[in-house]
C-alpha cells in the first residue's frame, strides 16, 4: 500500500530505495508465473475497470487501506492484488465467470473471521460504461463519477422538459410555420438543437476507450516485477520485492490502472494518485476458465 504512479508502468523503477530494504519481502516468482499463466488463458477484452479498497488485514479498524483491482472482461470478472504472503510478495488472483446474477457479490469481501458478515470493499476510482445506459454499474463507480452522473442527469431533466414545452408549443401553433417569420424559425431550430445537444451520447458512453484484454495483463506482470539493481555495475534487473512502503499494494493498483486505460483516462489516474496513502512514485514507460478460482 502506499506508493503510486504519476508515469505510465515500465520495465523498471528510477532509483534506489534502498533506505526502505529492511521492510522488504522476496517476490514469489512461482506465485507470479502461475498467475500470468493462468491470466493468459483470459483472452476476454476489457470492458470497465476499479481500484477497489477494505481495510489493512481485514481490520475494519485499520488507519490504511489495502488496494486490489477488479477488472471486467466479456464473459469474466477477475481481482488482482499484491500483497505479503507466506514472508513473501505474491499476487492475490481470483477469477470468476461474469453472470449478472452474481456480478455485484464478487465486490464484496469476506472477513478473516468467517462469522461476520461480508463487505463491500471501498471504490477508489472507476472505469465502466455509463451507469445510464447499463444500470449495473449505478453502485460501482467513484465519487466523482457520482457528481458527473448527477450533473447528467440533472440536464437530462431539464432537456425533457424543454422538449416538452417545444412539443406543446408546436401543438399549440405558436410556433410559427411560414417562412415570412424567419426569426420565429430561427428561435425554433436554436430550441431543437438545445435539446439536442442535452441529450449529447459522448457523456453516456456505452463502452469504454480499452483496447487490451485480460491475457495481457500477464505481460504486465513481468514488467512490473522487474527492477533495476542500481548498485551493479551492469545494472542487471531483479526481482521486486514486496515493501509496505515502497512496491506494495497501493502502488499496484494505480500501475496496473494506468497500464489498461491511462492513456485515454489520465485523470482518472490521477484522482487515484492523490488517493493514495504515500506521494506517487515514477516509473519508464514501455514504447479453458473455471467457473471461480483463486491463487496465492
């Protein structure tokens, strides 16, 4: 938890932190390569996408929060965290098939004591397709969508009205049809294209602006976990480790966020950047499924 990202995610991170090396964790590369290989066999494309957050090792009283991210393909709904398992950094997958019918349960979490009820984790910051056009996605999207969606529908109210009173108008005959009148005409055609613009489609997208799939978030991976030795003269790359400071869940999150939809939604990344417990950290930039599963 903690860091974030300002850039989008490369191959390897600027700098040394090695003031931080004591709260280090080794990274779990038989953990890492069985997820990328079972994110490969996902070839579903992307369709929206959460930082989700629930409280630091399931306490409800905890000061941090810990990040994963939900992502939705065609036909499956998957979470991805990093995380400190078994003394060492390892990736949380849970991979489900995306039925309609159990789509809201899989953002709910469970805590580690089994007799409470289940949480909906926290939404630190969305990607989906208008919850105006697809009603699902109504209770999943962060604050600030919230306050576009509420201007939105704000207009659209009162382009109904408008519309309304152009139809009584013209029932009516006040409007009028000869073309001796041509400022009456000229008000008429303003009217209609008021009306119009209210109901502009551009602020209710169907689909999102994502042209990756899930199997590519494998490749992701890789990247990500590789990391520059700063102390060696070769600068060989090692692995990344897990460090509740510096590489941690937090920092994951916004990176893998970035990576899939940064490009067309910046300001989305950053409104997660200033969310984030610790200042953003920079990085380069690059030029058959179960019904459920989950792996450590």
């Amino acid at each position: 938890m903690g860091n974030s990202a300002a850039k989008s995610v490369g191959v390897s991170v600027n700098g040394s932190n090695s003031k931080f090396e004591a709260f280090d964790y080794p990274l779990d590369t038989n953990n890492r390569d069985a997820v990328c290989t079972h994110l490969k066999q996902i070839e579903d494309p992307i369709v929206a996408i959460w930082i989700v957050s629930r409280p630091l090792h399931f306490k409800k009283e905890s000061t941090f929060q810990h990040w994963g991210v939900i992502i939705e393909g065609g036909a499956s709904l998957i979470l991805l965290e990093f995380l400190e398992h078994g003394n060492k950094g390892a990736f949380r997958l849970k991979a489900r098939n995306a039925v309609d019918a159990e789509f809201h349960d899989f953002f709910y979490w469970q805590p580690a004591d089994e007799s409470q009820a289940v949480q909906k984790f926290g939404i630190v910051v969305s990607v989906t397709p208008s919850p105006l056009r697809q009603g699902k996605y109504a209770q999943l999207i962060d604050d600030d969508e919230t306050q576009k969606i509420a201007q939105q529908i704000k207009k659209q109210k009162k382009a109904f009205k408008a519309h309304q009173k152009l139809q009584k108008q013209q029932k009516r005959g006040k409007h009028v049809q000869d073309s001796n009148d041509a400022n009456a005409a000229d008000v008429q055609q303003t009217e209609q294209e008021d009306v119009k613009h209210e109901y502009d489609e551009d602020e209710q997208p169907k689909q999102i602006k994502c042209n990756k799939t899930i199997a590519d978030i494998a490749e992701f991976l890789m990247r990500w976990t590789e990391l520059s030795d700063t102390k060696s003269d070769d600068k060989k790359k090692k692995d990344k480790p897990y460090n509740l400071l510096v590489y941690n869940c937090q920092q994951f999150a916004v990176n893998l966020f970035e990576d899939i939809v940064g490009e067309q939604y910046a300001e989305k990344v950053a409104y997660a950047s200033k969310k984030a417990a610790i200042s953003p950290q920079k990085v380069n930039s690059p030029t058959s499924k179960s019904k459920e599963s989950e792996l450590y």
